[in-house]
C-alpha cells in the first residue's frame, strides 16, 4: 500500500523559490494527493484550465523606449477605492486545507503586500477575527439559497467594515470533476465554516421533481435576486463569474457596480470561453469607466500586464497564493504576492508605462 509523505510547512522560504512554478512544485511536496488534486483539477477535461493558463502565450508584448519614468507607481482606484497595486487575492474556500492558520494566514500576507484580499464564504476562519481597519478586502458571497440568509452575511460583511460584496454566479451547481471522483476527495469530518455549512442544504425533492433543475438549480440566484441585494446594501455588488457580453449589460441594468470576467478557475464548466477572450467582448459594452475585473491563469506579472492591456481594472489571483500557503503560511502566500508585484513592477518599466492608466492595447500584440 502506498504511503504518502506530508512535508510540514516551511518557517523560512528557501532559495531555490523565486517564481510562481517553483511553489506550485514546492507546494505539492506539503499536501496529501486528495488535497492537491482538489486544488489542480477542473471540470471533465479539463480544457479551460489549461485554456487559462495558455490564453497568455498568444499575447505578445510591444514595448515603448526612451520615456520619462521617474514618477511610476502601481496605483489603481476601483469603485472610489484606491489600492497599492492590482493584484488581488481571489476567494477559496475551505483553505485549513491547505495550512492549520487557513485564511488567517492568507489575510496576513495580503494586508503586508497591500494586495486586496477577498475573503470566501466557506473560509474556516470568521471574518470578526480579521483585521477590521484593513482598508482592503472585500467579502465574497455563495447565494444562500434564498434572500434573508444571504443578507445576513452582506450586514455582517458592511458590520466588519468589508468594502464590496463579490456575488459569485456561475456556480450554481458544482462542476463535474473527475479528478475529485478518481481521489474519493472529501473535506475533513468536522471541519469548522463559521458563516455557512459547508454545503447549503438541498430542497426537498418531491415525486417527479428533476435532481437538478428542482434541486440546487431551483435555490440558485436570480437577476431580480441581484437586484434585491443590491437594494438592500450599502456596499457595492460585484458579479464574479461573468463572461458573456448580454450579461454584462443585464449587470448595469441590476443594481451591479462592477464585474470579474472569470470561468472560476476551470473548475465549473469545461469548455467555457477563456477569461481573456470573455473580457474583450466584455469591454466593448460596458462604459469605459464601469470596473472589469479579470480572473484566470495568472502566473507572471507579464500575466498582469497583459490583462489590464486588454481592459481590466484589476486581476485576481487564486492558485498561486494557495501554492504559497501550503508551502510556507502567510510567509509564502506574502512571498508569491512579491514575485508578482515585483514581475509587474519590472514589466511596467520595461514596456515604458509610468501608471496603471496607460497600459492599453498599443502595448500588446496578438498573434
């Protein structure tokens, strides 16, 4: 019988860690193969997250020499917020996982790099435990099923001084993951969601009714559900999951502030349009000043540049701090965040871009 061997996670971050592919190696080394293939896999054929992670290479970047750099900074306002620098931390669920201090440790890292940290409903850590006065971070919301259990958590969220709720909608039911059938994947018995179950209870099915479209389909947001919330908070609402033009436009017509083009890492439904593709149909409809967000594949700081190239206020990124957690807690999550900054930083000065606002797509090339 195969025996496996868990490393504990590192104190110190060893030399040979200097990109975002060598945690992901690290990282494996410190997480039960359950787990790891819980947090590499996607759904069915896993098309989109390879498609993700692939979608860059056909971006070629097109710099600009000899320009006046000297007051360059990674500065960017969304929503009326101003933040250090766009790289975000995307929400994960269920991260105790993957480190004993779970989101407690990513929150950490986040606040020291000044990323913006947005923080899962089905975190194992409550969000009264987290820093209240940080200025960055923002609260993501799995629809509760129905309307009165998902405000509480949104008072909750504006109680702890969160600054937006990020509405996820294109998951609605799980995607169908083979990697997780295949490792028998299952969270730990006991393991503690402060906010919600760790599945939202099921109606009950009655004779005839339809498994799916009676069952999680029928408990499942709406667009008037949307506008609801938005109706009945004083944070603004963003939509994560959106990638078709029409439901952007439908967004501006619900109440919503701002969107994340993202297919949810892969994990929900194989074949789904890649981000990037998603977030230039996406930019043609939207008035230029309404905040795109971008999510998937993110891995470089070149990644970073290219995204907000073709639109995107912002980018999320997942994998790559759970890779850092896993590895070293709140030191690696901090130290993956650098790489990046720092990849950014260095891509913005050699492609001749002093601010944020004057990356565009006179900087890129697509083949």
């Amino acid at each position: 019988m195969h025996t496996e061997t868990v490393l504990a996670p590192l104190t110190q971050i060893p030399a040979h860690l200097q990109t975002i592919a060598d945690y992901e190696v690290e990282a494996e080394k410190h997480l039960s193969n359950m787990v790891w293939q819980y947090l590499q896999g996607g759904s069915m054929d896993e098309h989109s997250v390879l498609g993700n992670l692939s979608q860059f290479e056909h971006i070629q970047l097109l710099p600009r020499m000899l320009k006046d750099l000297t007051q360059g900074h990674t500065a960017c306002e969304i929503l009326g917020q101003q933040f250090p620098h766009p790289i975000f931390v995307a929400p994960i669920g269920h991260q105790q996982q993957f480190h004993p201090e779970a989101e407690a440790a990513t929150a950490l890292a986040a606040e020291v790099l000044g990323s913006n940290m947005i923080l899962s409903t089905f975190t194992n850590t409550d969000m009264r435990t987290l820093k209240q006065d940080n200025p960055y971070k923002w609260f993501q919301l799995y629809w509760q099923g129905e309307r009165e259990k998902s405000l509480v958590l949104v008072k909750m969220a504006e109680a702890q001084q969160f600054k937006a709720i990020v509405v996820t909608v294109d998951s609605p039911h799980t995607g169908i993951r083979d990697r997780e059938r295949r490792v028998f994947f299952h969270l730990p018995e006991g393991m503690q969601h402060p906010h919600t179950p760790a599945h939202i209870p099921l109606p009950e099915l009655k004779d005839g009714d339809h498994p799916v479209f009676n069952g999680l389909m029928k408990i499942a947001p709406t667009w008037a559900d949307i506008l609801w919330l938005s109706q009945n908070t004083s944070l603004p609402i963003i939509l994560k999951g959106i990638v078709s033009p029409h439901d952007a436009k439908l967004a501006l017509q619900h109440g919503v502030q701002g969107i994340i083009v993202s297919n949810h890492g892969g994990r929900v439904l194989d074949g789904c349009i890649a981000p990037l593709t998603a977030l230039q149909l996406i930019k043609k409809v939207v008035p230029a000043d309404f905040p795109v967000l971008y999510d998937g594949g993110i891995r470089r700081g070149s990644d970073v540049f290219k995204a907000i190239a073709l639109g995107a206020a912002a980018v999320l990124v997942g994998r790559p701090c759970i890779y850092g957690l896993a590895t070293a807690g709140a030191l690696g999550v901090a130290h993956v965040l650098k790489i990046l900054k720092e990849e950014f930083e260095i891509t913005m000065a050699l492609m001749g871009t002093a601010t944020i606002d004057e990356i565009n797509e006179d900087y890129i090339f697509q083949k």
